[in-house]
C-alpha cells in the first residue's frame, strides 16, 4: 500500500494518482518515471505538433541545401 503525502489515504501500489485527492505524491514513493499514456491529450497532440514541424523544417532545408548545391555545380 502507498500512502498519499498529502491526504494520507492509503492507495494500492499500481496507484498512479491518490483516490481519494488524486495527487500523485505519496510517501516513501520512488520517483516516478513518467511515459506519454498518462500525460494530458494536449501535451500529446503539442509533442505531436512539434515532431512535425521538425521534420517539416528538416525536409525544407534538405531541399533547399540540395538546389543550392546543384546551382552552385552548374
């Protein structure tokens, strides 16, 4: 059992959240390592957003490395 750090309710060990105040501190709790499945569904679509607009940027500057390149051989 978990015990929240901050309403002292004891939760089940695979607790990710406090049931009774849904903090996520509990004590004596090691770090939690946090993955994407439980972040909120906007930061998922912003990580998204990013990644594709990274690539985009890359993609771009390929090209255009790549045009400049070929002028600069003709």
């Amino acid at each position: 059992m978990k015990k929240c750090a901050h309403c002292g309710l004891d939760n089940p060990d695979a607790a990710y959240n406090c049931t009774g105040c849904g903090k996520q501190e509990f004590i004596g709790d090691t770090p939690v390592v946090s993955d994407l499945s439980h972040a909120p569904n906007g930061l998922n679509q912003a990580l998204i957003k990013i990644l594709i607009s990274v690539g985009i940027f890359l993609v771009v500057t390929s090209i255009t490395l790549h045009v400049a390149w070929q002028e600069g051989n003709s």
